[in-house]
C-alpha cells in the first residue's frame, strides 16, 4: 500500500515545482527523444497524481506524444488533462508498492516521475531501471529530496528538525525502506552501472512571503515526522513550527528545500 496524497497538497506544491525545475535537463531530454525516430512520443507517468510532471514537460518535448499517467489514486487520476495539444492520455490505476516493471507498457520512449523516488527503497529502484534499461527507455525522475533544508536565519532547533526529518524520510513509505534523501544519488550511479549517460541537476524550492502558505504546509508536515522519531519533544518542535511559519508569513526569512532531478539516456 502507497502513500496517498491530498489534491490540496499537489495543487498548493505545483507552482514551486515547475519553477524548480530545470530547463537543461528538459533540453537534453528533448534533443535526445528528437533523436529516437520514434513517430509518436509514448511516456509513462508514474505516481503521476494529477498530472503536475505531464503539465511541465509535455509542451516542453516533440510531438505527438502518448502519455500513460499511473498511480494509484483514481481520484487524482481523473483530474488530470492533456496540457496542450498533440498530447494524448491515458490513465491507469495501478499500485506501484508490490513491482515497478508491471506499470511499464514495455514500448515508452520515456518513464518518468516526479517527487517519487525518495519514498521508494534501493531494491525497488533496482528493478524499475532494469526494465527501462530493458527497453531503452530514457528517464527523468524530478524533484528528489535530498536533505537540505537551509534557512536564511538560523534557528537553534533546525539541525536536530533537519536530521530526525531525514531519519523519517528513510522509513518505509510502502516500497520498502525508503532511500529518503540518498534517492537522486542513488538513481544516477545505478543508471551509470547500466550505461546510461546522465546528468544530474538542482530543482530547490524557494520559499519565501510569497510561498508562506506552501511553507506553512511543508513545515507542520516536518513537525509530525520529527515528532514521530522524537515524540518527548512535540512541544519543542511545535514551537519551532510555530515561530518558522510565522517568520515566513512575515518576510523575515526564506527557505530552501533540497531537490535534485536526474536525466537518463542512451
């Protein structure tokens, strides 16, 4: 069983996403499918929600192209729409959790996903580029958190949140033990083994007034997680929370959140 995500959450994360996002790699990544020959672009989307990685690259890549979006969620599948045209879609409901190859059509061009390889385990990962690798697929996975977060003003607690957040980050999100903030890094050397050429570059987060409301979210769900590893000090992380959310709201601070996207291609 994966994790479910609330359609609020996705929706209040998009618009930091796609300007995290960086355009080298989706330049690449256009030359290379432009290379391939192939008539129609067929991408599979997994743990597409609803849709956020297909919004950003499809008008970005050659068309046609034929997206699959996978994930479990039918309620987030049915809110996704083709972003432009000569993109068609379909949708498939499907639990990534038990094995990643069996969402693979076994004739994309491209698999893809986004905000989803730290919740999965080595093993799992493993199996997944095997099956890319299979079909010479390329991939991009986008928006890996890698572990940083970085104030503009330091907070006494923020190296002990930053650290008991991380150890949450690796338990198990229903794809084994989770490779949490090792997940980019951990994606390009197993992409190497299988000689791929790959590139890897930074989609940080910049969350500053503007933001305040995508902070806020993002914060009260690093009190839980550091309150699930530390329970004997709730009332010093909610505090924490507190005075962090407010200073955000206020302008008073900025924060940066630690991504990094990884290309793969023959």
């Amino acid at each position: 069983m994966t994790e479910t995500f609330d359609p609020d959450w996705l929706q209040l994360r998009e618009p930091a996403d796609h300007a995290a996002r960086p355009e080298a790699l989706a330049t690449a990544l256009r030359e290379a499918l432009a290379g391939a020959g192939s008539a129609v672009i067929r991408v599979t989307d997994l743990g597409s929600g609803t849709g956020s990685n297909l919004r950003y690259l499809a008008p970005r890549l050659p068309r046609p192209q034929h997206w699959r979006l996978v994930d479990h969620d039918a309620g987030l599948l049915a809110q996704a729409l083709a972003p432009c045209a000569g993109v068609e879609i379909e949708r498939q409901r499907c639990d990534l959790a038990s094995d990643p190859a069996v969402a693979l059509a076994g004739d994309e061009a491209l698999v893809t996903g986004s905000a989803l390889l730290d919740l999965v385990s080595r093993e799992w990962l493993q199996r997944l580029l095997a099956a890319c690798s299979g079909q010479g697929a390329a991939v991009l996975f986008a928006l890996s958190y890698d572990g940083r977060m970085r104030w503009s003003r330091p907070h006494p607690l923020d190296a002990d949140v930053e650290a008991w957040v991380n150890r949450h980050q690796r338990s198990d999100k229903g794809f084994g033990p989770a490779l949490g903030p090792a997940a980019a890094a951990t994606c390009a050397e197993q992409l190497e083994a299988l000689g791929y050429r790959v590139q890897v570059a930074a989609s940080d987060w910049r969350i500053g007034v503007e933001q305040a409301a995508l902070g806020a979210a993002l914060i009260e769900g690093w009190v839980g997680a550091a309150a699930a590893i530390r329970p004997e000090r709730a009332g010093d992380l909610q505090a924490w929370g507190d005075a962090r959310a407010q200073a955000l709201a206020a302008g008073t601070v900025e924060l940066t959140v630690g991504h990094q996207d990884v290309l793969g291609w023959r």
